[in-house]
C-alpha cells in the first residue's frame, strides 16, 4: 500500500474509533436496553441508518475495519442502499475482503451515478485495492466520465507501464476542457509521445488566472498520486507563481518530490530557498520527511528557528545514514505539531531497530505530555503489527499510569492492528479505575480468540445493549463480537438486511 494510502487509512480508523465518551460508570446510566439479541442489532443497525450529521458512517466505517467475511451480506446488502455513502462504504468493504480473489467491480460501479463512481475509483486507487483486471473492466463501462477514464488509465500506467493505452489516452488530448487535455498529455508523454505536452505547456502559461489554477490544482492532484517527471515543468510553475495560493504552492512543490527524482528535489529546494515565512519552510521540510527524502543538504531550511534548524538536523542525519534517534529526540522536544508529525513519518522509513526506539520515545514523553497522547494510537498500530517486543512493557506502564486518553488512545491502537494475538494485550487494562477504559478493554478482547467466561460475556453483553459508557463505533463492535460468540451473528445480519 502507498505511503498516502496508509495516511488515508489510517485517518479512517481515528475517525471511525477515536471519539470516545469519557463519562461515570455503566450502571449510573439511566437506560440500557434488556433483550441482548435485539439491543445488538440496534446498534449495528444505528451504521446504516443515516443521520443528519454523517455519524453513522463513523460506525458503518468502525465495523468495515473489522474485515470480518461473516459481514459480507451486509455489504452485498448494502450496494443497493438509497443513501451513496452507504454503497461507497460497501464496494469498499467488499472490494477488501475479497482482495485475495478479486470482485467484479465494473457491474457493482455500472450501477452507481458517475460522483459515486468517481469517489469509489478513487478510494480505490488511493486504498490500493484496484488490481489491473479491474481496472481495466471498469474503463469499458461506456458511461465513464473523462475524469475516470484518466485515473483509471494512470492508475494502469502504474501497474504496467506500456504503450497499450495510447490508443485509450490521444482522444482525451482534444477534449475542450483544459485540465483533462494537460493530464492526458502527461499520460501520453509518459508512455508515447510527448508533442501535445508541448502545445500544452505553451497554453499552459498563456491561460487566464481562473483556468490557470483550476488547471494547476488538478495537475497537483495528479501527480500526487501519479509522479512522473512529465508532469514537473507545471508543478514548477504553481510553486513560483503567486497566482496560486500559499497551500497550493506548497502542495506543488510536495507532490514534485513524489516523483523520487533530482528535478523533483531541486524544485523542492527551490522553494525552500524562496520560502517568504518559517512557516513555510517547516511545513516544506516535514513534507520532505513524510516523503523519505534522502538528502545531505539541508541548508535552505535552516533559519535560526529552533523548529527548522531541528528538522534540518534530522533531515540531514537521515540523509547521511548517520545515527538518527538523538536527532529525533531533539526535535520531538520542540514540541510542536509538526516536529511530532515529522518524526513518526521518519520512523515509518527507517530501520525496524531506530523505528521502535523512536515508538518508545514517543510513548514515553506521552505519559507526561497529552500533546501527544493522541498519537498513542498510530504508534500502538505500528509497533503491534511489528510485533515489538517492547510493546507489552509499555502497554503495561500506560495501564498503571494514571493518564486515561492515553489509555484509550492505546486500546484504540490494539483494535486497529493486524495482529490478532497483540489483541489478548488489552488484558493489562482490564483492572483500570475507570469504566469506559475497562469496557473498551473488554471488547478489543472479545474480537481475539481469548476464551471469555460467562462474567465476561455478561460484561460484553452489558456494554452491547447500551452500558460502558462507550461511543457508538465502539458499542456496535462490541455487539458484533457478542453475536459472534454467541452464535447469532447470521441470524443478526439477515435481520438487518429484511429491516433495511
């Protein structure tokens, strides 16, 4: 999976788990519903019933991260659902579990309208589950809008990087609209000839401001996800002309670097060195960071600005190979977000050893710092599909600690790892003080193979129909795993398929 498409998972998985209630103990509630069976499927039901704010999707988002096949009907279920993101979010969930063996998406996508198509191609594309088959099943569709067409054949170029699609890409050039004919002559350039590049960076520069951006922004968007060196002479020019705004200056000269280059990096040191405000140059660097970029020259950074000079430090540490996690603590001690946001994406490109010192690092100065506890959950995730084996021991130090958003943020880590044995951890919390902790625990421990007696389930049971004082996500995971358990989890998933 990409870099971006991690980010973007992970978001989801903060979004779909993170928002949790803090409140009194269970039975100070006023309410809990009594039939178990039916009080379960409420709140699975409570994900496909749309809402007013969207918070439903957050629950519906909170089961799809449970990639339990048992849940598939739902899905199945779901695609012919009248609200849109409920059929995105079930082409998505079905596309995952079956990622092994591939689905047939071009008849699920043939009967969306053409902006959930494009939404779901591009989730696709960004979550990385978009297999060439596929996507090449899917350009057939006759209704396909210009804008599919040209992510779906980037997207192609990606996996098989040939001239088959040139034929596909040349009717594209002469289309009226100036965006689409600038990316499919970057496609073209990339694959085939490059002669309408030309004409198109020669009208590029003589557009008006409006086009020029709308232009720009969408090439920016592009290459994000698709760098190539083709696409460069454009992110070059957004990056020096003020016609474009500050972030999207900024977003060129990161989605340069995409493109794993020299002109990329020197397009990126450019606008380093033009940089108006510290500001700038921070976000510019951090931006490196996520990238990985691997560079000994990090002067333009430097300013005399405690945050820059540190990320020049690290950045150049990187770049010289040389011992890295002294440089990462300078940095994380500055204290502010973007020194934590550059050394987490530095761990996620160094060696397995520095990653974890890192992990440690941050964990550690989270029992004492809430301005980063709540990064406690990516790191948890990371060291839990690692398999740490430093992992227990701070887990063990968080439970004890009397830092309870830590903890939470630490057992929302546990439930979004892969690693299903990592999961029988959240027993080191099962002992905490406070109940919604003590909940949570319980849950994370019902989605593993731990044997659970009948207090347990009774405990599981509780928080199901409504006790624990836990979020909705949480509750209708808990109520998934009580069904499960209790051999009622097909009988659930057809009653909420007849009551849809």
């Amino acid at each position: 999976m990409s870099e971006h498409g991690q980010r973007f998972v992970l978001s989801s998985l903060v979004l779909s788990v993170a928002c949790i209630l803090f409140g009194t103990p269970a039975q100070g509630q006023n309410y809990i519903e009594v039939d178990p069976f039916e009080s379960s499927v409420r709140a699975m039901k409570s994900a496909i019933a749309p809402t007013r704010d969207g918070s439903n999707h957050k629950i519906l988002l909170a089961l799809r991260q449970l990639q339990d096949p048992r849940l598939a009907p739902l899905f199945r279920d779901l695609l012919d659902s009248k609200q849109p993101l409920l059929r995105i979010d079930a082409l998505l969930a079905l596309t995952e579990l079956n990622s092994e063996r591939g689905l047939e998406l071009a008849p699920i996508l043939s009967r969306f309208n053409q902006r959930e198509r494009l939404i779901g191609i591009s989730a696709l594309i960004d979550l990385d589950l978009l297999e060439l088959d596929q996507a090449q099943a899917i350009f057939e569709l006759e209704e396909l809008s210009d804008v599919e067409r040209l992510m779906l054949v980037g997207h192609i170029i990606s996996l098989k990087n040939d001239d088959e699609q040139a034929t596909r890409i040349r009717p594209l050039t002469k289309r009226e609209d100036a965006a689409t004919r600038a990316i499919a002559s970057l496609l073209l350039a990339e694959i085939a000839e490059d002669e309408p590049l030309k004409k198109e960076l020669d009208d590029f520069n003589q557009l008006d401001t409006q086009t020029k951006v709308l232009v720009g922004t969408a090439i920016i968007d592009f290459a994000d996800w698709h760098p190539s060196k083709e696409g460069l002479p454009f992110l070059s020019h957004a990056t020096a002309d003020t016609d474009f705004v500050r972030s999207l200056r900024l977003a060129a000269a990161d989605a340069a670097l995409a493109c794993d280059c020299p002109e990329g990096l020197e397009i990126w040191k450019t606008s380093v060195e033009n940089a108006a405000a510290a500001g700038d140059r921070s976000r510019l660097a951090t931006a490196a960071l996520e990238r990985g970029l691997r560079t000994p020259d990090w002067a333009s950074t430097r300013d005399g600005r405690l945050l820059n000079e540190r990320l020049a430090d690290v950045g150049e540490a990187f770049g010289q190979g040389v011992e890295l996690l002294p440089h990462a603590r300078n940095l994380l001690d500055v204290k502010h977000p973007l020194s934590l946001q550059a050394v987490l994406a530095l761990a996620d490109h160094c060696t397995p050893e520095t990653a974890e010192a890192i992990w440690m690092t941050v964990l550690s100065q989270a029992l004492q710092d809430p301005r980063l506890q709540p990064s406690a959950g990516r790191v948890v995730t990371n060291m839990a599909d690692s398999r740490s084996p430093e992992l227990q021991g701070m887990l063990r130090r968080i439970a004890k600690s009397d830092q309870r958003i830590l903890a939470e943020f630490a057992l929302l880590g546990l439930m979004n790892s892969s690693n299903e044995s990592a999961k029988t951890d959240a027993v080191l919390f099962a002992d905490n003080p406070n109940t919604t902790i003590q909940s949570i625990s319980l849950v994370i421990r019902a989605l593993s193979d731990e044997v659970m007696n009948d207090k347990q389930m009774k405990e599981l049971q509780t928080i199901a129909s409504g006790g624990g004082r836990v979020d909705p996500s949480i509750r209708a995971i808990a109520a998934w795993a009580w069904l499960k358990r209790t051999g009622n989890s097909d009988r659930a998933i057809q009653k909420l398929i007849t009551s849809d």
